[in-house]
C-alpha cells in the first residue's frame, strides 16, 4: 500500500517510488525519526540554552560532568543489544515474545548494574560531595526505565518508528516545559536531574500504551535461558565496544573537570552541544536503512554493497553540510546562543564540529561491522580511539585547555573510525566504501 505522504511530492518523485514499498517504508520511517529529532533540535536546544544561562558555566560544567561520569556506566545498561536485537527481531519475526522477554530482563539488570556502578564510583572518586553523588544516583536511576526500550527495538524491526516518537515526544515537550518552569522558579541544580529522570520514566510508560495500543501485549513475552545466552553471545564484544566508545565520547568532560575544574567542562560542555545535536541524523538513517540492508545481504552481494555505499554517500553529505558552515560561524553561533560568558567556547565549536564526518560514517560501519559479524573487530578500534582520545587530552588540556579537548576528540573519531580501515585487512571492504563516499566518486561515476 503507497504511503498517505506520497501525494505531496512532485509527481516525477511519485512515479520513482510508485510500486517501490520497501523504500517508501524506509523513507516514511526515516521521516518521523527526523521529525522526532528536529523537534527535540529545536526545542531542546532552546530550553537547553536558557538552562545554560540560568546556571552558568561552574554549575553547568557540574550538571556536565554528572551526566557524562555516569554515561561511562550505560553500555552495562544496554549491554550491546540494540542492533543484535533488531537484526534478531528481522531474521526471526515468530520468536518475537521470547526475543523481546529476554531482552528486556537482561536491559533490567544492566539497567541495576549502571546504577549501582556509577554511585559507587562517584562516592569513591569524591568522597566528600554529596550534591555530586544525589547527581549521579538520580541521573543513574534513569537507567533502570531503559529497560522499556525493548519495545522501541520492535518497532525498529517493523521501520514503525512513529510509534516511538508519539511516545517520547509527548514526555520531552512535557519535561521541557517544566525545565522552563523551574528556570523561572529559580530552582536548584539537583531539580533539573529529577526532571531529567521522571522524563525517561514518563516515555518508558509512552512506551507501553502505544505498544499496547497496536495489539501487542507485554504480558505474552518470555524469558529464555537459552536466548539470552544467545543473545549475549553475540552482543558481548559490543558491551565492550561500547564501554570504549563511552569513554571517547565523555572522557573529555571528566578529564576537564578533574584537570581544570567544572566551569572549564561548562564551557566545553557549550559547544558539544550545538555539535553533538547533529547525532541524531546517522541514527535516524541507520535505524530505517539497517532492516533493508542486513535484508539485502541474504538476497544479492551487490545489492547490499549498493544500499551501503548509497548510506555512506548521504551520511557524508549531511555531515560536512552541518560540518563547514557551522565551523566557520561558531563566534557569531556562540555569542547568539550563550552569551559572553561562554565566549571560549566558540574555538571549541568550530574543530569540534568536524568529528560529526567520522561519526557519521562510524554510524553507518556499525550496520556492516553487524551485518559481517566482526563485532570483535569493533571492540579493537573503538578501543584504539579511547586510547588515544585518554592520551591526547593528558597531553593538550594542560596546554590548550578546552580546545585542546576538542582536537582530541577530533583525532580520536577519525583515526578508529576511518583510518584503520584503510590499512588493516579486514575492514578494508567497508574502508573503500566510506572513501568513496568521501571522495564523492559516486558523483563522477554518474557524470
């Protein structure tokens, strides 16, 4: 059946995708997570900036800091599974119940252990600070209700995704709305981190009432031993993985925070966010592309070399479309959105903003890296980059404080997620991939 939207488009674009359901599926699903995320773009960043203003850097450093020191923990609570979910979900849709039990039985315990873990570490590392470890434990907390994104994966599988966007849009706008409200009432710090948690716990719930609404029940799903070592079997090497990835993402904000003190990751913390917004993007096009991707492996080599290369083509365009404008303006960006406060800021933003190629390409290795079975191979080069990221930011933050951060960053992202697979065999397939779609060759190829 054509999707409803269809009869907006110009009548040649009908035509092209007239009869081709698969990729108006893709394109439909692809479209409400944009949609999703544009929203949150939008009004997160809004609301964001003024929470920013209302705390100044040194509080806005240590609400940073928090968040980051406790997203080093989150790979035990989702324990790899996201991909290897769908990708289970895609090739054996009947088992669907004892898929989705297990998994939401494991994301519960890796949702205990992320709790358990992160106050821990937090009481041990600063003894002394009791804000810190209340930060820590309720922002820790909100792991527990990401056991619920178990339905999400379904609906990935399905490229249903509206679903999750009726569902966590209606927390986010709510929860935005109250950050407003507690901006006005001059709240404390600790009343943003509750915020922050009853929002995940409010979508958890968004979660099942839609999941529910379209004729599934949470009642009906299974626990099975042996799928959850199953499961494991094939997610462990991505646990780890993941845990590297955790810390190139966020070592940066610890380290500047134990090195230089919290207003130094406050400033910092302000760029990452007008870079990091742009994230959403390769996630978005990953999660509607993947289904049709891993589908396309077990039909035709070429069809599937063909989908990949079409992703790396647009991740790379999106990427330095975003990259070179925003780089360029960063002071005015800056000024506009956080004021003279945080005027350093912008030298942060404008080297930054440029890791946003290699993680968009990083994105789209992930679906080959699972469509192949080389999460080992995953784990050894995210693993590199959180070497390399730990070195680099002991080298240049005592030099370049915050900037110094960001070229780290930068050099972290690009030498694991692009370099390596130039060089080392087994990635060197999906290695000429992503350089064509660098070099733009698919262009001179259709000239």
């Amino acid at each position: 059946m054509n999707q409803a939207w269809l009869q907006f488009l110009p009548p040649s674009l009908r035509t092209k995708l007239d009869g081709r359901y698969t990729l108006q599926k893709i394109l439909s699903n692809t479209g409400w997570l944009f949609a999703d995320r544009i929203l949150r773009m939008g009004v997160g960043l809004f609301v964001g900036v003024w929470v920013a203003r209302y705390l100044g850097p040194e509080q806005f450093g240590l609400f940073n800091y928090v968040i980051a020191f406790v997203t080093l923990w989150t790979p035990l609570a989702a324990l790899g599974l996201d991909s290897i979910v769908v990708r289970a979900l895609v090739r054996d849709p009947h088992a669907q119940n004892d898929i989705l039990g297990t998994t939401f039985f494991l994301k519960l315990f890796g949702g205990t252990l992320t709790f358990l873990a992160a106050l821990g570490a937090i009481v041990l590392l600063r003894p002394g600070n009791s804000l810190d470890h209340w930060l820590v434990g309720i922002i820790a907390a909100g792991m527990l209700f990401q056991a619920f994104d178990t339905i999400d994966f379904w609906f990935q599988s399905q490229v249903q995704s509206k679903y999750t966007v009726y569902a966590r849009n209606l927390s986010f706008l709510l929860f935005a709305l109250i950050r407003v409200v507690l901006i006005q009432k001059r709240a404390p710090l600790i009343a943003f981190a509750w915020a922050g948690m009853a929002e995940i716990a409010i979508a958890s719930i968004g979660l099942i009432v839609v999941y529910h609404a379209t004729g599934k029940r949470l009642k009906a799903w299974k626990v099975s031993i042996a799928r959850a070592k199953s499961l494991l079997r094939d997610s462990w090497a991505l646990i780890l993985s993941g845990i590297a990835i955790m810390i190139y993402m966020k070592i940066d904000q610890i380290m500047l925070g134990e090195m230089l003190g919290n207003q130094s990751v406050g400033v910092y913390a302000a760029a990452t966010k007008v870079s990091e917004i742009w994230y959403f993007m390769p996630m978005a096009i990953s999660s509607s592309v993947s289904p049709a991707i891993l589908s396309a492996k077990e039909i035709s080599q070429s069809a599937y070399t063909q989908r990949l290369q079409s992703t790396f083509n647009l991740l790379v365009i999106l990427a330095c479309s975003l990259s070179l404008p925003i780089s360029l303006l960063s002071p005015f960006i800056i000024s506009v959105l956080y004021g003279a406060d945080y005027a350093s800021s912008s030298q942060v933003l404008a080297v930054h903003i440029w890791a946003s190629v290699f993680v968009f390409l990083g994105v789209g290795r992930e679906i080959w890296i699972v469509s192949e079975g080389l999460m080992t191979v995953s784990f050894l080069t995210t693993l590199l980059g959180a070497i390399i990221n730990v070195l680099m930011n002991l080298y240049l933050i005592p030099t370049y404080h915050e900037l110094g951060a960001a070229i780290a960053t930068l050099v972290a992202y690009a030498v694991p997620g692009y370099f390596v697979c130039l060089i080392y065999p087994p990635l060197r397939d999906v290695g000429r991939l992503m350089t064509n779609a660098l070099l733009l060759s698919w262009v001179y190829k259709k000239n």
